[in-house]
C-alpha cells in the first residue's frame, strides 16, 4: 500500500461527502410505491466512486429460492440471497461487508433484481 493514497475508509467517507441522499423517484404502478433503482444508485455514486477510487466487486453469494405465490394467485419464486463484497481502495487495501437482498419474480430475473437490492 502506498502512504500517499488514501485508505479504502478514506475514500468511501469521500464518496460518502459527495453523494447525499438518493431519491426515490421511480414508481411502481402495480403496487402503487415509488422506489429508488439500482440505476439511480449507480448514476449517482459512480462517478464520484471513480473520482475517489473506490471498487465494489462480488465476492461470494449465498442464494435460496422458494416457489411462492401472489395474493391474486398467480405463481412467483421468491429469492433471498446474502451477498458478500469486497470494497477496494486506491491504496490497494480493502473491506469486506455483506447485505440481504430479496424479490419475488414470476419470470426469470429474480436473483438479478435480488442482486440489485442488496448492492443498493
């Protein structure tokens, strides 16, 4: 590690200094919520992640799936997962932290939208 980089604490706490509060500005019609999507999470935060250095990658995720259904009846899976990421710094150090993510899908994108939620 180099002592004229910041620590990866440093850099997320910058990150942290430039991107405020998300909104919630996308509405869910059906259910009649607005939401914040991993699109708005990305467009706000990666910039200023870039500018401070600071790398999210997957490290190991834990996945259970449920066949469930809706209160109208129609067949859903339900996925729960806990996902592990490593979180890098421009000086090369790094942390680890986990966070649960959940969704409930009746097609095939019921991991990618519980991924979504625990990378939120």
């Amino acid at each position: 590690m180099s002592d004229d980089k910041p620590t990866v604490i440093e850099a997320l706490s910058a990150v942290m200094a430039d991107v405020q509060a998300i909104s919630k500005t996308q509405r869910n019609e059906q259910q009649k919520y607005l939401f914040r999507g991993i699109d708005a999470v990305m467009n706000a935060v990666g910039p200023s992640m870039r500018i401070h250095g600071v790398v999210v990658m997957p490290e190991h995720v834990e996945t259970h799936y449920r066949d469930a259904q809706t209160t109208s009846g129609k067949a859903t899976r339900e996925v729960t997962l806990l996902a592990t990421y490593r979180i890098y710094g421009p000086a090369g150090d790094s942390v680890t932290m986990q966070a649960p993510g959940e969704s409930l899908d009746s097609g095939d994108k019921g991991t990618a939208k519980a991924m979504s939620v625990a990378y939120r």
